[in-house]
C-alpha cells in the first residue's frame, strides 16, 4: 500500500525541462519581428527613385526589384547623414581643370601672336586635353625626323610653355599623311612619325624644370588624320606634331 502511493506522487511531478528551449524560441521569434519592423521603415520615395533607375537600365523581363525589399535602401553615408558627393566632387574637379587648361591654352596663344606663328602652330581644347598643333614645316624637312638647328631655339621656348604647376602629363604624338615614304632611313610613315615625335621630346626635355616622367612619345602615321588626303593642302594639315597635354586628374 504505502509503495503504491509512492509511486503517485512520483507521477505528479511533471518534466519541465522543456521550458528552456520554448523560452528560447519566444526570445527569437520577439527579435525577428523587431528587425522586420525596423525593416519595413523604408524611405518608399527614395527606393521607389533607385528601382526606377535600375528598372529602366535592366528593362525586358521581371526585375528583382518589383519585388518587396526587407533591406532597406540606403541612399545617405552612413558615418555623417549626408548624401555621397563623390560624383559631384570628380564634376568639379573636371570643370577646374578645364578652366586650368584654358589659362595654359590663352598663354601659348598669346606667345603664337606675338612671335607671328600662326600658320605654324595652334592650339585646342577638348575634353581630352588641351592639344598644341605643330606643323611638320616648322622643324622637319620632307621626309625627315631631324629637328632642324635653326628651329631648336623655338622648340626650347615651347618647352618653357609647358612648364606647369602642378605638372601635368604630356603626350607627344607624330603624324604623316598617306602617301608611302621613299628613302632608306625610314621602313614607312609610322617609322617616321615615331622618329619625329621622340626626337622632338627629346628637345623639349632639355628643359631641366620639366619632369621626364611626366612625358611620353608615340607615332600613330597617317592613321589619324584631320584632312583629306587627296588634296596638298590636306595633306600638309596631316603632316604633324601633336602635343597633348591632359589633365590633371591627382588627387591634391
């Protein structure tokens, strides 16, 4: 008798050992509708503006962005609240420097007017660079690449031109027009054109307050020409020395 009511009481005291896990369970389920509310506060103008934008680059078929986004879409910087300027800052370094280079370009035009070089040099500004055009018959004879002794003083005062601060990089290009070459010096009109574009970075490198670094040489032939070719007044335009000299996109 008395082991029979041992064994009731022994019944009546239930396993709890499942709490812990239950209690566990309602502390996840409680963080995960917290983060789903602070997920669902999201600035609907500004992802509206952002799925527009993809929408209308990824066209045909069903965007991933039809559908509802949990994340929130952030368009602000996260450190100081304020929107990234990043491209607003690249706009306006651009417009600087083009206004930079439109100095450089008044200075060299400036020194062509004066010293009455208009029908051999000129200048232009692109978005690329500021470009100073030198005829072939202002330091080359016909099928030459040797700056002539006469002309050397005049590519040492272009040099003093491209004396910049902050220095700038600088690209010295050669150009002919199309008709083929005919000596033994040259293989052809890119040989020749390498040759006259080197030889005259050469000289302006004799300039000790320009940086070498700063510079390179290229021959491009008749491959890029800015007349026709079937005219001698076109095919004078072609034949040409280039100095390019781009902008200045370091950081300072």
């Amino acid at each position: 008798m008395a082991r029979r009511k041992r064994k009731q009481r022994h019944e009546e005291h239930m396993d709890e050992s499942w709490l812990v896990p239950y209690a566990d369970i309602l502390t996840l389920l409680l963080a995960l509708f917290i983060v789903l509310f602070a997920a669902s506060n999201v600035d609907a103008q500004k992802f509206n503006t952002l799925k527009s934008s993809f929408n209308s680059i990824f066209s045909g078929g069903s965007s991933v962005l039809d559908y509802e986004s949990p994340v929130p879409v952030e368009i602000e910087n996260r450190t100081t609240g304020k929107r990234d300027e990043s491209l607003e800052t690249v706009e306006s370094k651009a417009e600087q420097e083009q206004e930079e280079l439109k100095k450089v370009q008044e200075k060299i035009n400036d020194y062509i007017v004066e010293n009455k070089l208009e029908m051999s040099l000129k200048t232009n500004l692109t978005e690329e660079g500021l470009y100073v055009t030198i005829q072939d018959g202002a330091f080359f004879d016909s099928g030459s690449a040797k700056v002539r002794a006469e002309d050397r003083e005049l590519a040492h005062e272009i040099s003093e031109l491209l004396v910049m601060n902050p220095p700038r990089t600088i690209i010295v290009s050669g150009h002919t027009d199309a008709i083929p070459i005919k000596n033994s010096e040259f293989k052809n009109n890119w040989h020749l054109s390498v040759m006259r574009s080197i030889n005259f970075m050469a000289i302006l490198l004799e300039n000790k307050k320009l940086d070498p670094s700063r510079f390179s040489a290229r021959g491009l032939g008749e491959y890029e020409p800015v007349a026709t070719n079937d005219t001698a007044e076109g095919r004078r335009l072609n034949r040409r020395v280039e100095i390019l000299i781009l902008p200045n996109t370091e950081q300072q």
